[in-house]
C-alpha cells in the first residue's frame, strides 16, 4: 500500500469522526428538545388532572343543587295544591257566607238579651198558656237566630283564616319560586363554568397529542441518528482496521529492507574478514537459520 492510500483512510476517518461528531450533536440537540417537549407534556397533563378534579367538583355541586330544585319544585307543588284546596274551600265558605250575611248585622249579645227577658218573664209573670206559648216560640225563634248569627260569625272568622293562610301560602310559593329561579341560575353558570373547563380540557387534551406525536417523530429520528451513528462506527472501525494493516505492512517491509542491508553488509565484510557486530550477526544468523529451516 502507498502513502495516498495511507492519506486517503486518514481522509476518510477524519471525515466519518466529524460526522459521527454532528451526529452526536444533532442527537444531544434531539433529546434537549424531547426533554422540553416531555416536561411541557407534563405540565399539560398536571393541568388537566386538576381540571378534572375541579369538573368532579362541579358535578357534586350541580347534583346537589338540582337535588335543592327537585325538592322546592315538589314542595312548590304541594303548596300549589293545598293552596287549590284552600281557594276550593274558601269559595265554599263565600257562597255559605252569602246566605248568611244578613244576620252579620244582628248583635249577639242583643238577642241573649232578649232570650233573657223573655224567660225571665215566663218566671216571673202570671200569664195563661198561649201567651207562655207565644213566648216561648219566640224565643225558639231568637234561639234560631242566635244560632244562625254565631254560624255566620264563624264562617267569617273561617273566611279571614282561610284568606290570612291562602295569603301566607302565596307568599311561601313566591318565594320558592324565586330561590328556584336563582338555583336554576346557578346551575347554568355552573354547567356553563363545566362545559369551559372541558373545552380547556379538550384543547389541552389536543396539545398533547400534538406533543406526543413530535416526541415520537424525534425519538424516530433519534433511532435513526442512532443507526447512522452504529454503521459511522462500523466504517470507522473498518478504516483503522486497515490503516493499521497498511501500517504493519510498510513496518514489515521496512524491516525487511533494513534486514536485507545489514545482511549484505554482514556478507561483505565476512568476505573481507572484518568483525561482525552483534546486530549484524543476528541478521546474518537469522538468515542461516531461514535457510537452514528452509533446507
């Protein structure tokens, strides 16, 4: 082998070495990238795991309140129905009251007064019997009477009931109807609140794929450097394989020249009788006994 072979494997090392360097390097830049890319993916999913913890939340809030909604529109209803049970009876008490609304005007006490005198005075008067009876059917009469005005103060005690607990009753229904309205409210905002925090979450959820398919596309890449890298080393280690042949070789011709020198020199100075050095004569002896081997 010559020395431009020798130059061209240096060449050529020199070249696969720079290049298994920016490989290295483009691997280094890769996997910085992917650490980023991962500690960011990371991050995301920390996000949507608090996201969802606060969506497990909300659903316990909007269960309780629809919980809330369901019971005051079902107490709603039952007052609504006493309330038609009320008014039903109250119109009944309204027509009893219209026959007995003359006798409001008579006194009470006036007619116990009158009973009273009259039997007073069946004890206390001689009379015959049918002016006793006549008195007497008088204040059977008046008794009627009585009996009829105390019935209809009762009904109008029962109408101002009826009417305080029908006004009582339509004052507890607005006002169911109102924390209804403003639990349906927030059960709006609550569902609306939810529903943002699961497009959040749907957008993150998007922003992860996105990041986990350019992390496999740079550790594909990665992979890729890696076998680039591997066959770079074959090569190289092919290279220094026969640089260093090429290199023994040249050392075993150089020997042998050298040899093959003071092998001559040893020959010519035997012929002459001069001495022979120690070096010349293992050239020599190493001569002979190739041959003798040889022989």
């Amino acid at each position: 082998m010559s020395e431009v072979d020798e130059q061209t494997i240096l060449s050529k090392i020199d070249e696969i070495r720079q290049l298994l360097k920016d490989l290295i390097g483009q691997k280094l830049e890769l996997i910085d990238k992917i650490k980023i890319l991962k500690n960011k993916r990371r991050e995301l999913i920390d996000r949507i795991k608090m996201l969802r913890e606060e969506v497990r939340k909300i659903n316990n809030i909007i269960n309780n309140l629809k919980t809330q909604r369901d019971e005051l529109a079902k107490h709603r209803k039952d007052l609504g129905n006493k309330l038609k049970e009320l008014i039903t009876k109250l119109n009944e008490k309204k027509r009893v009251m219209q026959n007995l609304q003359p006798h409001l005007r008579i006194s009470i006490s006036s007619i116990k007064r009158k009973i009273d005198k009259l039997e007073w005075k069946i004890i206390t008067t001689p009379m015959d019997i049918e002016k006793e009876n006549e008195i007497i059917k008088e204040i059977a009469r008046l008794e009627r009477m009585l009996n009829s005005v105390q019935a209809a103060r009762q009904v109008k005690q029962e109408l101002i009931e009826f009417r305080a607990e029908i006004a009582r009753l339509r004052v507890e229904i607005s006002d169911i109807i109102k924390e209804l309205k403003e639990i349906r409210n927030r059960i709006r905002d609550t569902v609306t609140r939810k529903q943002s925090l699961k497009n959040e979450m749907n957008k993150l959820s998007n922003e992860i794929d996105k990041l986990s398919e350019e992390i496999k596309k740079l550790q594909e890449r990665i992979d890729e450097i890696n076998k680039e890298i591997d066959i770079k080393k074959i090569e190289l280690r092919d290279l220094y394989t026969k640089l260093s042949e090429i290199r023994s070789m040249r050392r075993r011709a150089k020997e042998e020249a050298i040899l093959k020198e003071i092998k001559k020199r040893a020959e010519n100075k035997l012929r002459i009788g001069e001495r022979l050095t120690l070096e010349e004569l293992k050239a020599l002896y190493g001569v002979l006994e190739d041959e003798e081997e040889q022989k």
